[in-house]
C-alpha cells in the first residue's frame, strides 16, 4: 500500500527539502517552503511497473517543412507580439502586475476572434461569471458569444471542454488558482500550478485549441510560481506598465513560433485598452524641445524602432555622498556612463546628484542608449539645450570610444518620419542613406563633449584635458 511521504517545496524556486527550514538553500528566499505529500511505498511512482516503449519513426533535417498556422485575432498589437496570431495547440503564459489589464486585454481579444466565428471558451478562477460579465458590459463587447466558466478544478474544465467542439481559445484566468485531483496540496503551491499547467497543456496538444494561462507576478516582477512552468508553454508574455501612467507594453520573452523581445504598446482608457499604432508619437508627445537635460534615444525593441525621451538633471549636491537616481534604465550602467565622462571627457560630476529618468515610463535595455544618457547629462550640468529635431544612438565603451550598434537604418528611417532632421552616432555604423538628415558620427564621447560644451555658461573640463582635445 502506498504510503504518503511529507515533503516541503520552494513556492519560488521549486527546490524539495526533506525538512522545513526558515531559508530556502537553492534561492535564498525566506518563509517561502510548504508541506506536500506524495505517495511513496508500494504503489507508488517508482516503485511502477515500467511498460515497454515503442519505436517512434525518425525523421531526417532535410524534409518537408510548413509554416504554422496562424488564427488572428484582429488586435494588431497582440498579433505583432505572437508573430502573427496563435498557434493551434500552443499553450502562452501571460504575466503582469494586478490591475495592470491582463483580463481586459484577453476579454478583448477573446471578444474579438467570437466576432470572427471562433469558438471561444473564457475560464475564470479569481471572478464570478457576473463580474466577468461587468467587464465585458464595460468593454463594450457583452454581445460575442464568448463562453464563460466560473471553475478551478482542471478535471472538471478538460471533461466540460471534451464534451463539445473543441474551441479555437481557452482563457484560464488564472493558473495559480487551479488544483487538480492527483496533487494533495493547496492551489498555488508549486505542484499544483505544474500540474495543473501540464494537464492543461496536455489538452491543447490533444485538441488543437490554444490555450492562455494568467499568471501573477512576484515583487521582483517574475511570474509566480515554479519557472518550470515557463519552460512548458510556447511563448511567455509580460504585461508591462507604471502605476502613474496610461500606456501599457506587451512584451515577448520567449517564443517558439515567432521572434522574440517583440513590444506591442496599448493605452488604457475607460473604454478598455486602445492600440498604439506608433508609439514613438506618445512618447514624445509632450516633449519640450529647449529644454537642457533632455535628448532622444532611437531605440529598437524587437523589429520596431521607438523614438523616447532621455531626461537628465545635475544639479549641485549637498550631500556628502552624492545621490543617484534611475528610473527606466540601469542605474549600474549610468555609473559606468559617469566614470566614463570623468576619466575621458573631464567633465566634473562627483560633487553634483543625478537623477535619470525615460519619459513616459518607459524602459530600455539595449546599451545603444549610452550616448543619448550622456548627452543628457553633459547639457544639464552646462544647462544648454541640445540641438533641435536630433537623435542619438550608440554604445559607449570603458575606454571613451563609440561602438556601433545595428538596425542604424531603422532608427534613422523612424526619426525622419517623425520630423527629426539630424542623427549623431557612433562611426562605423552601418553605411545609410537616409534623405533629409543630417548625419553627424563621431568615434569618442569627447568629441560629443567638445561639441555639446561650447558656449556653456560655466566650465565642465579641466585646462589640461581641454589642451588636449
């Protein structure tokens, strides 16, 4: 007979521990072990009765090969973001903060392929169907035949999914909530939620149907739960956006149909989430262009170019340590841009605080952003606006010289097409013809130094390192 046998799993990490501790060993997260049984003893999996496998035909690199089928949604920015529309029988995992839009993008985009004639199915493990509901009548879509399920027991939403057609989309809503027969644990619990992910998973394969699991996000902004999880589905998405803002971004981190750090951007308005056709207008819509300290990034996020606003303050600190301050960039590599700017270029910041901030909530991760920070930076402590309708771009290196970066010709393209008539980059890009701009490229930060620091009001190099120049 089979025994249960206790043991206690990381609810961040996963790890199994045959006793509870305070700390977990692997992740180094307190407070985060719980209790699970499994069976162990006769009966139990290892002690099984292996079956003899079969001979499953192999196949050579060289055959014939199609593309995947694609069933589109209509929603254009989540279309962009899954390479086209989903994939029959793929299952994505879709994480976000609470609040953030992740139901009411999916009511949407559930809504929007009903209207289509697919069969959609909607599964709500946080909500009742009349909530639900009051999100569909605030949405203005309460009229598709989108079929909605108030239930967490996985057996029970695989029988009432086999018992009719399968559908084109099953929302799950979300998966943390979900519990199955086979694990002895709470819902949420690392068993659960794999278990839960893989019979689902197990029915999409089986059905062709796609599936949407929800999940939550932990305070570092990872999906909650076992990363396993991660590993099972086809495409993991984030659902970005700052509390103070109305825009949201979709972002891609994996993909197995499709590229990969794909953005699609919304806007949240009182009607639902709105798509951005072009989101280098909105992040720049409310630019002031005389202002010192502000300079334009053109930045690439997945195949899109995105134009943004890099603002800058230096002002005189009065501490004895003075303060730095990043919002939407890493803050290791602004203290990499400001040794750089001391030891080659001698502009003098270690006595003032610096605060560095993306318009519009914005995020950037590619180091193509490094001449734009500084260029930011040197026109706010000389307090003198860039020049007018310019963008920047490019790698800055521990020795002061420019790297070049790629996708030069997208960049330039997205500039010119909103009004911007002069680019600075690095040398040695890409050779681009773009009419209309005026191409400036330099091959070290001191040379945008010298340019930016003539006829500042005040001195940012020494003597010796002017002579030099």
């Amino acid at each position: 007979m089979a025994k249960n046998r206790i043991t206690f799993i990381c609810q961040n990490c996963g790890a199994v521990h045959p006793r509870w501790e305070g700390r977990c060993d692997s992740c180094g997260e307190w407070n985060t072990l719980a209790e699970e049984s499994e069976a162990s003893g006769v009966g139990a999996g290892p002690g099984r009765k292996q079956r003899k496998g079969r001979v499953v035909p192999m196949e050579l690199l060289d055959g014939d090969t199609k593309d995947s089928p694609r069933v589109e949604t209509n929603v254009a920015e989540l279309d962009r973001v899954t390479g086209g529309g989903f994939v029959p029988g793929s299952a994505l995992l879709l994480g976000g903060d609470p609040g953030i839009g992740k139901s009411t993008l999916l009511m949407q985009a559930s809504a929007a392929l009903a209207q289509r004639g697919h069969g959609v199915v909607y599964v709500s493990g946080e909500e009742a169907v009349a909530q639900v509901r009051l999100r569909a009548q605030r949405l203005g879509v309460a009229s598709q035949p989108v079929q909605l399920v108030a239930e967490t027991n996985v057996e029970n939403i695989v029988t009432t999914l086999e018992a009719g057609k399968p559908p084109a989309l099953v929302v799950l809503d979300s998966i943390q909530t979900l519990w199955t027969d086979t694990v002895e644990s709470a819902p949420g619990t690392v068993s659960q939620v794999r278990s839960s992910a893989q019979a689902m998973i197990r029915y999409a394969k089986q059905s062709g149907a796609t599936i949407v699991l929800v999940g939550h996000v932990t305070k570092d902004g990872q999906i909650a739960g076992p990363r396993v999880v991660e590993h099972m589905v086809d495409a993991v998405l984030y659902f970005e956006g700052e509390a103070g803002h109305h825009f949201r971004i979709l972002r891609t981190v994996k993909n197995r149909f499709g590229p990969t750090d794909e953005i699609g951007v919304f806007e949240m308005s009182d009607k639902g989430l709105r798509q951005v056709s072009n989101p280098s207008e909105l992040f720049l819509g409310e630019r002031h262009k005389a202002a010192p300290g502000a300079a334009v990034f053109a930045g690439i996020e997945g195949r899109r170019p995105v134009l943004v606003e890099i603002q800058a303050l230096v002002a005189q600190s009065s501490l004895g340590t003075p303060r730095r301050a990043v919002v939407g960039w890493d803050s290791s590599r602004l203290a990499m841009i400001l040794a750089v700017l001391e030891a080659h270029c001698g502009v003098r910041l270690g006595g003032h605080d610096v605060y560095l901030n993306v318009a519009g909530g914005f995020r950037i991760k590619e180091p193509a952003a490094d001449l734009a920070v500084a260029a930011a930076l040197v026109s706010s402590l000389a307090n003198k606006p860039l020049t007018e309708n310019s963008v920047y771009f490019g790698e800055v290196s521990l020795s002061g010289h420019l790297r070049p970066v790629s996708q030069a010709a997208g960049r330039l393209k997205e500039a010119g097409k909103l009004g911007f008539d002069r680019a600075t980059y690095a040398k040695g890009s890409e050779v681009v013809k773009a009419p209309g701009l005026k191409l400036d490229t330099i091959t070290t930060l001191a040379d945008l130094v010298v340019e930016l620091i003539s006829g500042a009001a005040e001195p940012l190099r020494d003597d010796a390192d002017a002579g030099k120049e």
